[in-house]
C-alpha cells in the first residue's frame, strides 16, 4: 500500500492535480480489484480462515482435513462489494467532488474495519502468528490506517464546513 501511494503522489506531482483527488479516483476503483483478488484466492485455496464448524466451511487443499472459514469469500464481500457500494453512492454527492478527500478517507477506514473484522476469522499468517493480545499482524496494521482514513474525513470536513 505504501507503494501505491508513494506512485499516487508522485503521479498527482508530475501532472499536477491535487493529491487527494488522484486518491478518490484511485479509493473508488481499488475495491473492484480487492473483490476479484479475494475471490482468486479462494479459487486457489489461499490465505484461508480459521477452522470451523459452521455448515458453510470449507476444507482446502492445504489448510488439512478440518473446514475451515472462507475468508477469502468474507473480504471479498466487505473490501469488494459493500466498500464499492459505499463508495458508489458518496461519489454521486457534488460535495465529494468540490472538495477532496471523502472518497480516500472512507475508503482507507472502510477497508480497515472490514479486513480488522475478518481477521477474527482468518488464519494468521503461520511465521507470524498471534501478536499483541491475540492481535494479527493485519489487525496491527489496520489500526494506523483507521486512524488516517479518519484523519483524512476530518480535514475534508473542515473544508467542506469552510464552503
């Protein structure tokens, strides 16, 4: 993610175009390629949840002989299409696109929430493992990227306020 935006900044830079704008555009397409990335994982039996005993567990090739959640198939529902859906309907607002920084915001603390939920279901990551207080490493990470997804909505509606 880091990338992107380091990519993101330099491209707004180079052509000249307010940063935040380039992130909307970006944050209202992302979740198009989240969803079907989720789905290619489940189709590949990867990054697979935890094991359960809920009738819609699935038991994948390299996950042993227990059903386990598809999480994959939860965060392409959450990061994919309610987050799209989300943000579809903000997008249609005037006021998302007279001053920037809606889009970006509920999108960084939209996706943090869904992927911080999912990963209660998710099997962490085996190198890693559990962390601070039965935190994942993605729970960890989701937390910073909350807080600036609301730091962003908290500066767009003090312009917003200002017009």
């Amino acid at each position: 993610m880091i990338g992107v935006i380091l990519a993101l900044f330099l491209y707004a830079r180079a052509k000249k175009y307010p940063f935040l704008a380039v992130t909307d555009i970006a944050a209202l397409v992302t979740p198009i390629g989240l969803f079907f990335g989720r789905l290619a994982n489940f189709v590949n039996g990867e990054l697979f949840g935890r094991v359960t005993d809920l009738p819609w567990g699935v038991v994948f090739p390299d996950g042993g002989p227990l059903p386990r959640h598809p999480s994959q198939l939860y965060e392409s529902g959450l990061e994919g299409l309610v987050l799209f859906c989300i943000l579809l309907a903000l997008a249609r607002r005037k006021d998302a696109w007279t001053s920037y920084g809606l889009l970006s915001g509920v999108f960084l603390s939209g996706y943090a929430a869904s992927r911080f939920a999912v990963e209660f279901a998710r099997e962490p990551d085996a190198q890693i493992g559990f962390l601070y207080d039965g935190l994942t490493m993605g729970q960890l990470l989701c937390i910073p990227m909350f807080l600036a997804g609301l730091g962003i909505l908290w500066v767009w509606k003090k312009q917003n306020s200002k017009n």
